[in-house]
C-alpha cells in the first residue's frame, strides 16, 4: 500500500491526533531502525502504519474515524518486565494493559491516543518490547 497523505489523515482522525502521531513517529525512527509500512487497517480499522524489524513487529498506529490506536503486543516475559514499571504509568495505560486479551502469542494492548499525556508511557513500554537501536 502507498503511503497515506497527511490531509488524508487528518480529514480521518482529526488535525490533532495527526500531530500526535507524527510525533510519536519521529520519536520512534530517532530510536529504532525499523521498517515501516502502511496497510490496509482490516475489519476494525482503515489504515495501519506499522514498524518492524526482521520480520517483528514493534508496534503500530490504527486509524479510523476520529480514532487513533497504537498498539503493541507484549510476549511473556515482556509482560513480567511491564509489571515491574506499573509504577511508572498512568492509571488510564494501566486500565488498558489490564483490560488488553492475551493471546497464544502475547498480550495485545491496543491503547486509544487523544493527546500527549501517554506519549512518554508508551515510550517506557516500547522499550521493553525492544531497547532503542540508536542512541
């Protein structure tokens, strides 16, 4: 899939919630060497922006109609790791990583993003998925 323009987005989910993820996008190219894709976003969802490497996914932006995901999706021992910084988070991340199915293959935490306040939790929780790349 093509990449999906800036005014396509916004018209989706909202100038707002564009800045936001760009945002978070520069921040995690300054951080990860990454692969990153568009796709077609399934049932639930338009569009999926998604960053892997070798084959693995790190996480991933979901849009829809005035709504803007990101989800990442913890194994087992990523899981542990995220209980020791409970702490460390929000209420609201917490309610949603509580709430978040787990699966045969991990926890898959889909948080809803409406403004900056969980930027810097999600930065503690990608970096148990993977440590930075670059420094």
């Amino acid at each position: 899939m093509e990449n999906i323009s800036r005014e396509e987005l916004e018209r989706l989910v909202g100038i707002n919630k564009v800045n936001i993820f760009y945002d978070i996008v520069d921040e995690i190219t300054s951080l990860y060497d990454t692969q990153q894709t568009w796709n077609n976003g399934g049932k639930k969802w338009t569009y999926e922006y998604k960053f892997s490497k070798r084959g693995k996914s790190l996480c991933a932006f979901y849009f829809r109609e005035n709504t803007l995901g990101f989800m990442i999706i913890f194994g087992k021992d990523e899981r542990n790791k995220a209980e020791e910084i409970r702490n460390e988070l929000s209420p609201h991340v917490i309610e949603t990583y509580d709430s978040a199915l787990t699966f045969h293959d991990g926890k898959w935490v889909m948080f809803n993003i409406t403004d900056y306040s969980i930027t810097e939790d999600l930065k503690k929780l990608l970096f148990i998925k993977r440590k930075p790349d670059k420094k």
